[in-house]
C-alpha cells in the first residue's frame, strides 16, 4: 500500500479500492443498478402486454369485417338471384369475377344444388350444417367453424330465400 493510500484511509475512512464516500457510492450503484434494471423489465413487460392487446383488438375488428362484409354479399346476391331471369346464369357471372367469397345454394332437404368453389354433385349433403339448420327454421343463421370442404377456418352466413333454398356465402378468416 502506497503512502498515500494510507493518508487517504486515514483521512476519509474509505477502505483499499474504495473511494473517499466508499461503502455508501457502491450502495448508491448498486440501488441504482437494481432501479435500472426493474424499469427496463417493467418497459418489457409494458411493451409486450400493449402489443397482445393491439393484436387483439385488431383481429377482432378484421372479424367483424370480414363478417359484415359477408353478410353485406348474401343480401346483395340474394336480391340479385331473385330478380335474376337465369338465377344459376347469375351465380356463375358472380363466380368469375373472382371473389373471394363462396357461394351455395342448399335445397330444403340439405342437397347441395350450386357451389363456387367445389363440385355440387359431389357434395355431401349440408341438412346437418348448424347454419343451414337455424337458416331453414329462422329465416337466416350465422357460424363460424372450421371448413369441412377446404379445412379452414370459415365465417357462414346462410339466409331463407324465397323460393324455400338457403343461400350460404362464406369466406375463410386467413389472416
């Protein structure tokens, strides 16, 4: 130990290493150390709770897009289909625009008479589809569930025509 160290010890009270304040400066570090690093935990855990519930409320408003959009369609083709002289004219010209909506018109008895997107003839028979059942008793029905078709996750919509069909326009919830 130099000379002047000792003076300093014997001056000041501050051990080897330390400085004129000593145990109190590494104290104050340490209390600060701990501050810093609880802060930067707390914006962590601040900015990952706040960017689950913007994802959230995000998809929920995609959703709820996707389902007013769906069933802004069924009433539109429905009008269109009525007032249509070749309904299934009408419903193919819709299909080839390129939506990305599917179309089905289902029979009373759950045969499958038109679809967009798939073979009607070899569709199973949708009597049992929860959509098409509510449609059938209350005039229109909604359901979301994954696709037995395409194995997707689908928003339906299916409304009671007049001529005692339902028309089902779907749309997958890709996101």
């Amino acid at each position: 130990m130099a000379v002047t160290d000792g003076v300093r010890q014997y001056m000041t009270g501050a051990g080897p290493g330390e400085t004129p304040h000593g145990r109190k400066e590494r104290v104050y570090g340490s209390m600060r150390n701990k501050i810093y690093w609880n802060m930067v935990v707390l914006s962590v855990v601040t900015i990952l709770l706040t960017s689950v519930i913007i994802l959230m409320v995000s998809y929920h408003v995609y959703v709820g897009q996707i389902q007013a959009g769906v069933r802004n369609e069924a009433i539109q083709i429905e009008n269109g289909y009525r007032q249509a002289r070749e309904p299934m004219e009408y419903l193919n010209s819709l299909a080839t625009v390129g939506e990305s909506m599917r179309i089905t018109i289902i029979a009373p008895d759950g045969t499958v008479e038109y679809d967009s997107e798939a073979d009607a003839a070899l569709m199973e028979n949708h009597s049992d589809r929860p959509e098409v059942m509510e449609a059938l008793e209350s005039g229109y029905s909604e359901d979301r569930r994954l696709s037995e078709t395409f194995g997707k996750e689908t928003y339906y919509f299916a409304v009671l025509m007049d001529n005692g069909k339902v028309l089902r326009v779907s749309n997958t919830m890709d996101s």
